[in-house]
C-alpha cells in the first residue's frame, strides 16, 4: 500500500526506473530469449519430429519416445550413465566430506593441500583427461609401470569392458572432489562455535559432536551438493569423449555421449532431440526436488 | 578461507595422521601435473623405458617446437584468448548492467523475469545444443566463433554472472543512490561511475570464473567448429590426441602449454575463483 502513496508522489522517478529497468535487462533478456528459451521451445518440437538434417521432416507425435523405449542401445547407454553417477557420487562426496573435516581445521601446510586437492577443479577437463589417458596407458602408462615395479602385470585399464567405466569414474572424482570439499568446508565453517562448546560440556567426544552437531549442521549442504553432483554425472560427455570413445564395445557409452553421437554425427536430430529431453526431464525432477527440501532446510537464506 | 582460530590440532600423534593422509591424497592430484611435466621433456624412447622415470635423462626441449610444427598450435592459443577475452568483456558488462537493475531498480515484472532467467539455468546445454545448431546453420554461423563468443555471454553463463551481481549489489546502501539522485546522475551514470567501482570484488570473481569456465569449454566448439584453423585449445587438444596415439611426449608439451596461463591465472587470484565456486553452489 506504501508503494501507491509512493507511486504518486514520485511519478517521474518511477517511470524512469520503468524504463531504465528494462533498458538495463534487455541484453540479457533478448539474447537469453533467443538462444536459451526459444530453442528449448523447438527442442520439445523437434522431439515430436522425424528431423533428418537434409530433407523432409515431418510430425511424427510420441514415436521418437516409443522408440526410444523400445531401442535395445538407449537402455544401454541408460544403464552406463547410472553406473557412472552410482559409482562417482558416493565416492565423491565421502572423499569431500573427508577431506572438509580434515582441511577445516587450521594447521601448518592447511593451504598447501587445499590447494593441491582444488587445482585440477580449474584444469580443463579435456586436458586433465588426456593425462589420465596417459596414466592409465597399458604398456607406458605410470599406474601399470608402477604396478610392475611390485611385480604385478596391470591391465589394459581402458580396453578392458569391466575396467574401463571403473577407471573413468576415479579419473572424474579426482577432478571435481575439491569443488565439494570446498562447499563442505564452508558449510563446516558456519556451524556455531557455540554448539561445539555444549557438546562438550555434555561430555561428547569427538565422534560423538561430529554425528550429533557437525552432520546435521551440514545436512542441508551435503544434500544440495549430492544433487549437483548427480546432475553433474548424467551430464557426463569431455573425459568419455577423450578417454574411450564410448568403448570398449559400448560400455562406457553414456547419454550425453548418444546424444552427440545421434544428433552430430548421424544427424538424426528429431530423435536426440527426444533423448535430450529425456535428460531434461530427470534433471528437472531431480531439481525440483531440490528446491522442495530446500525450503524445508534453508532458513537463514538473506532473500528469495 | 579462513579456517576457524581455535580448532587447531594439538595431539601430535593425530596431526601426524591428519598429514600423512593429505600427502597422499594432494600426491595423487599432482602426480599428474608432475607426469605430463616431467614426460613433456622425454625423448621418444625415454617414454617406454621401465623403470619410470620422474626426471628425463636429457631435456629435450625440441619437444615444445615440434609441436608447433604437427599442430596450428598457436591458431588455438590465439583462438582461445581472445575468445576467452570477449567473453569474459561482454558477460562482465551485461550481467552487471542486469544485476544492477534487478537489484537497485524497481521496474514492474522484475521478480518474474528473475526468476525466468534463474529457472531457466538447470536447462541441461545438450538439449538447447541440438536447435542453436540448426539456427546456427540457418544464419551461416557454423564454423565461425559468434556462436562460441554469443552463446556463454547470453546463455546460462551470463544468467550466472546476472545472479552473482546482484547478490552484490543489493548490500550496497540505497542512500548512495539517491544522493547521486539528488545531485542529476542519471541512471547509467550511477551505475557506470558508483556501482561499477563499489562492486570491484565481485567483478573480479566474476572475470575469474568466466575466463576459467570459456578457457575449458568444450562441447560447443566441438559441435559449432570443423576447420583447424579455428578451433580452441581443447578441441584442438582432443583431436591431436586421435592424431598423434602414442606420441604422448609431444602430447604432453601441448598440455603444458596449455594449463600453465592457467595455472597463473589461479594462483594470482585463487581466493575469488574459490568465492565463484561457492556462489555456484548457492545457485542451484
């Protein structure tokens, strides 16, 4: 009601934050049109279509889902992209939280390691994933040389069906472990002294204050980042790219890899389309779901 | 980062612990780095000698040259500069310019326009890829850099930069504006000569992560890009690697050259690179 009194008072003023208002966001506001909303628009289209990339396309309703649903190489590739989320994010994040509790503390040398553990966040995933490709090289790779080094014939780590998927996920988990171990130590950090102090004087040890106060306490970001990660996993494309191609014999195919494969190099953009969207979909409930518990857990958030 | 004051380790037996743990866990996220160095330097036969060798026995610096000559090595360098560089330009002046506004000024639809644009952000970029592709190639800009420059500037990169500034510019005090107000200034200049200059901590956060973000794209000059001369170090890195198989000591000088600015550019200035991370976590 203030606003009107305001309003009436101040006319001019107010009819140039209007138009000044929308001069400053209409950048931002005209490009994300055209290059985030309207394409997701003719994604959800295009998914209805049969869309070769030269000649016809034409509607074709639910068929690209129905195919999919019957497609023996999605479920497949469906499959790897749980195996690969499955495998990474519980090792990720207890690493991380690990890792926060050990980093969180102040000692000498405290930087040095953070640094160290954050420093391939940065790198760029194409190169850190060529190294790695390296490493796990069967013949000069440094793991198999230092496996002989004990005596051990190691395996041909990324020409191996088992081995490949298992190798990729510890090459992705040392990439982005420091980026959750970052968020944790700030959510660590947060948590009140003072809680800490009458654990104590309830007589609670070390592990005890740890399940009792420090969990909880973090509960809300652990939660948050466990949900980025996951989404982060479906979305898995540079180290698959680089390091196996989709191989051996597909077993490291993931969604994203299909999708690339399907859209840029067979063309068949109707049905990567509906692929696509299909990821969309799991990403968006996985978000949702998020913003609910959010709600629920986050209560000192500043606005919204 | 600060760590809290007071919750030092004093046990002298579990700090020995805490830091034989760290050690090697920081050993192995070196160990590469120390890897790819080490073999950047390596004769050719060198590579395949067992035992490992951390320290090559000649220094074969030849290795960074050659590089030169197998791949337009410096095309992608110069590729990935300046892109990064007109990127990081554009998404600083629009986002903030955006920031400002939904921060600061009260013009009708802003709530919902803000929150359109942060919705919008969990968007996975595959599924926008498979039209922008199409519109690209309707407007003849496959294959050139306007889609690697427009797509970061205004797509969910700008959305995030959008996000960080006007966290910022909502803690700085209305009073400030209205004084300026008061003495004439229009709009833009209280953005261009009080905003602009208040808000320097977040624009260097901003410029961080941006520059280390577009530095490390990947799937859109893999999809946009198909002449040599025009692709960006890691496209042009991911598809010498096909090329060159085992070569891995001309492989591993590409690499280096291609981290090191990197690396500088974290090292100058970790702790707001650090800060954009958090601020990515607080988005989602």
């Amino acid at each position: 009601m203030k606003e009107v009194g305001k309003k009436r008072r101040r006319g001019p003023l107010v009819r140039e934050a209007q138009i000044a208002g929308w001069l400053f966001v209409s950048p931002m506001v005209l490009g994300f049109t055209l290059l985030l909303l309207f394409p997701m628009a003719q994604a959800l289209y295009m998914s209805l279509m049969d869309w070769p990339l030269l000649g016809e396309h034409h509607f074709i309703g639910l068929n690209n889902y129905w195919n999919i649903a019957t497609d023996y190489l999605f479920w497949k590739v469906f499959g790897n992209t749980i195996y690969f989320t499955v495998g990474l994010v519980p090792f990720n994040i207890v690493l991380a939280l690990l890792l926060a509790l050990l980093l969180s503390k102040s000692f000498k040398g405290i930087g040095l390691f953070r640094t160290a553990i954050f420093v391939p966040v940065m790198t760029s995933l194409i190169v850190w994933s060529i190294v790695w490709k390296y490493m796990f090289a069967t013949d000069s790779g440094l793991i198999n040389q230092v496996l002989l080094l004990l005596d051990i014939k190691g395996p041909a780590w990324l020409y191996d069906e088992k081995l490949a998927m298992p190798s990729v996920i510890v090459t992705s988990v040392l990439k982005n472990v420091g980026l959750n171990m970052v968020l944790f130590i700030a959510a660590i950090q947060q948590v009140p002294r003072s809680l800490y102090e009458a654990a104590m004087l309830d007589g609670a040890g070390k592990a005890k204050s740890f399940f009792n106060v420090t969990l909880p306490m973090i509960t809300p970001t652990v939660f948050l980042t466990v949900v980025m990660t996951i989404i982060g996993s479906l979305k898995v494309f540079g180290q698959i790219y680089v390091m196996t191609q989709g191989g051996p014999s597909g077993s490291t195919k993931v969604l994203v890899y299909y999708i690339w494969e399907k859209a840029f190099k067979l063309f068949q953009m109707g049905y990567a389309s509906a692929l696509a969207f299909i990821l969309f979909f799991v990403v968006l409930v996985l978000t949702l779901l998020q913003w609910q518990l959010r709600k629920r857990w986050v209560f000192n958030e500043s606005d919204t | 980062m600060k760590a809290t004051p007071d919750a030092g380790i004093r046990k002298p037996l579990a700090l020995l612990g805490v830091y034989s743990i760290l050690s090697f866990i920081s050993l192995i996220m070196l160990v590469p780095f120390l890897w790819m160095l080490s073999t950047s330097f390596k004769e050719p036969q060198d590579i395949f000698t067992y035992p490992p060798k951390l320290i090559p026995t000649a220094f074969r610096l030849q290795n960074y040259v050659d590089v030169f000559q197998l791949i337009p090595f410096q095309r992608f360098y110069f590729n990935s500069v300046y892109i990064a560089f007109i990127v990081v330009l554009g998404t600083v002046f629009f986002a903030s310019l955006a920031g400002y506004a939904f921060a600061k000024i009260p013009f009708k639809g802003r709530n919902i326009v803000f929150l359109v644009l942060l919705s919008a952000m969990m968007i996975p970029h595959e599924v926008t890829a498979i039209p922008l592709f199409l519109f690209m190639r309707e407007l003849n800009w496959i294959d050139t850099h306007l889609p690697l420059i427009l797509l970061p500037i205004f797509g969910a990169g700008g959305v995030f930069g959008i996000f960080v500034m006007r966290q910022f510019f909502i803690t700085v005090p209305t009073e400030l504006e209205e004084a300026a107000m008061i003495d004439g200034c229009n709009r833009f200049r209280i953005y261009a000569q009080i905003m602009l200059p208040i808000a320097k901590p977040g624009l260097a956060t901003l410029t961080i992560f941006t520059f280390v973000t577009v530095w490390n794209e990947f799937f859109d000059p893999l999809i946009f890009i198909n002449s040599r001369d025009l692709m960006t170090l890691p496209l042009g890195l991911s598809l010498f690697t096909d090329e060159v198989g085992t070569s891995w000591h001309y492989l591993m000088s590409a690499t280096v050259m291609a981290t090191v600015p990197l690396l500088i550019v974290f090292f100058l200035a970790q702790r707001r690179f650090i800060e954009g991370v958090a601020m990515t976590g607080l988005k989602e």
